[in-house]
C-alpha cells in the first residue's frame, strides 16, 4: 500500500530538517555569494501564467499571488535532502525578515503531481513555515508552471530501485506584480538570503515612490 509508506516518509522528515538545520550553520563562507540578481542564461524572464491546486484544495492562479513578493521554489514531498533542506532554510530567512515578511509569500511548486496531493502537501508542508504554500495540479498544469520558471525536472531511479526526479532546486524571488526580481542559489546562507530579500524590497519600494 502506497499510502502508508508515503506516512513513513513524513514521519522521518522532522530527523530531516534536524540534519538539514546542523549543515546549514556548517556552510561554508563562500556559499554565501551564491544569489544573484541576474540569471546566468542572459536574457530568460522568468514567470509567468500558471493554474494550480494550493495544499487546501483550492484552484489558484498566479494571479492569486499579485500583491505580495513571492518565493518560488519546486520540489516534492519524497525528496531526498534538497527539498527538506531548502524548505527549511526559507522558514529561517523568513523568520529573520521579521514584518518584512508578512510582505512575501513563499511557494513550493510540486514536480511530482501524480503523488503529492493536495492532502500530502498539506501534511508536508506543515514540517516548515506556517506561510509556505503547497502547490500541485495536473501533470500539464505543473508543465507549464515548471515551463514559465524554466525548470528542469526528469523521473530517474536509485540504485536500490526508489523513484526520485532530478530536478531544478533554484528559488526565485518574484515582485507584487509578479515580475522576477532575482534567483537563490538552494545553497545559499540563510542570512543571505533574508539580506537579498531585503535589499530587493527596498529598492522596490524606491522605485515605486520615485513613479509617483
């Protein structure tokens, strides 16, 4: 039975983010360079129109989202250490934004549709900051989103047999208009990351007192 063994694997993702917290205050410093305000493909825009399923059950659509910045990041419930890990260092850097953070919006975009579940992303995302939004679909619906962020995702298997996907782990910083502001490394320091959040916001804020 598929199910229980998909409870045994949320039961092990506490001792998950417990390792993944002890390797983040080991990061070496150069990992802290690893976000950047361009991405290295030149001239790619990222984002775009997409239609989805949140961890509720209820149909969203990027347009839900306009108004607040948004953290995007695609994984799945089953991910190894990247997703747990990553999840985990974005509840960190939300925390460390302080009321700047009732301005962003984080999204975990499920590559895995035909196993995450509304239900299961709502148990799993549950592990990590109350703010994170779980979102799935149709395999085609999770196409296009994947699509729009440029996202790279193929089903491969273990040595020992288990499915996993490799995948994109890079997160994106997108402004209250929807529009992409910059992209983080999974790999970057979680103060990093709260300081290029902040930084990005503020200069956000500038320029729109500078329209009016």
């Amino acid at each position: 039975d598929a199910m229980p063994a998909r409870r045994l694997w949320l039961i092990g993702i506490p001792i998950l983010i417990a390792i993944g917290a002890a390797l983040l205050l080991w990061r070496p410093a150069e990992d802290e360079q690893r976000v950047s305000s361009a991405p290295s493909a030149g001239s790619l825009t990222f984002g775009g129109p997409f239609t989805l399923v949140d961890h509720t059950g209820r149909p969203v659509t990027e347009k839900d989202f306009l108004g607040r910045y948004q953290l995007v990041f695609f994984g799945f419930t089953q991910c190894a250490a990247v997703c747990p890990t990553t999840l985990q260092t974005i509840s960190l850097a939300m925390n460390q934004l302080g009321e700047l953070a009732d301005s962003v919006q984080p999204l975990f975009i499920s590559i895995d549709p035909e196993r995450d579940t509304a239900e299961l992303l709502a148990e799993y995302v549950s592990y990590f900051d109350k703010r994170i939004v779980g979102l799935t679909g149709t395999p085609s619906q999770v196409g296009v989103a994947a699509k729009a962020f440029h996202i790279y995702y193929r089903r491969v298997r273990d040595k020992d047999g288990s499915e996993q996907i490799d995948h994109t782990a890079t997160m994106f910083f997108m402004g209250p208009d929807g529009k992409y502001l910059t992209f983080i490394h999974p790999d970057a320091a979680t103060q990093k990351i709260a300081q290029v959040m902040k930084m990005k916001m503020e200069n956000s804020t500038k320029m729109t007192s500078r329209r009016e």
